[in-house]
C-alpha cells in the first residue's frame, strides 16, 4: 500500500521551462470504480495501470503497475469517457522534483505543477514560477479533467 502526498499548483510564468529535464508524452483513459479512479496511461513507451483514491486533498492511497503495451492499448480503447492528454515536464529544484503537465485537446491551455512529498508539513521552496495552489479544487484532477474538460469550464 502507497500513500502519495501531492500537491498541486498553478504556474505563473513560463521561467520553469529553461529547467526542464526531461519532457514524456501521456495519454490517459478511465476505467471507471467505486471510491477510486481507475486509469490506464501510455507514457511514452510504457503502459500503466494506476488506482488512486478517489478524494480530495494532499494524501490519497494510490497503487501503480507496469503492463504489458500491448494491453495497455486494449485497455485504452476499453477506457470509457473523457481522456487526458498531455506532456508531462520534469523539473528538478531544490532538491525536489517537479511534475509540470502541459494539457493538450480538451485541456489546452491549462498548465498545472505537481509535487510528490514525504509528510504532509514537509517544506519545500517554492519557485518564483509557482502560482496559486488548486491541491485541493477538484476541476484540477486529472480524473475530472477526463469527463469535464478546461474548454468547458465558465470564465467564472
């Protein structure tokens, strides 16, 4: 069993972008489950299966685990719903590594930073990038993204 304690924020300028490490290509769909979000994901050459939590805030259990590609594609195609595409961006600063995803389709436009931490209290530096926290604003999730994309949202 895993917990992951995540936070997320928005980014307020594009200055992340000179400290990209690495950048992966992600396609997401839902499986669908009852508490949990259940997701296959192609990330460049590998294929996912990955259970979260399905609950607001920092700390959600989350277990995750390599398929075989070709299943990961069949399991793609099963995935009902919405999808999430995306290049996900590796940032390393200050000892911590940053996930920045960059949405694409549906979700163009929306940038969104991500932290994986050790505890809850744990302190980290924030970057002169780093915006507004959304960690616990459920539009940001990626699962709610998949069925209520950034295109739809209201200007309010």
């Amino acid at each position: 069993m895993a917990l992951e304690i995540e936070r997320k924020f928005l980014l307020a300028s594009d200055a992340w972008r000179d400290e990209v490490e690495r950048s992966v290509p992600m396609h997401q769909g839902y499986l669908g489950g009852q508490g949990v979000s259940v997701r296959v994901r192609i990330a460049g050459d590998r294929a996912l299966i990955n259970i979260k939590q399905n609950r607001l805030g920092m700390a959600r259990e989350e277990f995750e685990y390599p398929v075989p590609m070709a299943d990961g594609l069949r399991l793609m195609k099963l995935a009902g719903g919405g999808r999430v595409e995306k290049t996900r961006h590796y940032v390393r600063r200050d000892g911590v590594l940053w996930e920045i995803d960059e949405f694409e389709g549906d979700n163009a436009g929306l940038v969104v930073a991500e932290i994986e931490l050790d505890d809850p209290d744990q302190v980290f530096v924030h970057p002169d990038w780093l915006g507004a926290e959304v960690t616990d604003e459920e539009r940001y999730y990626n699962v709610a993204l998949a069925t209520h994309p950034y295109s739809q949202w209201s200007q309010a």
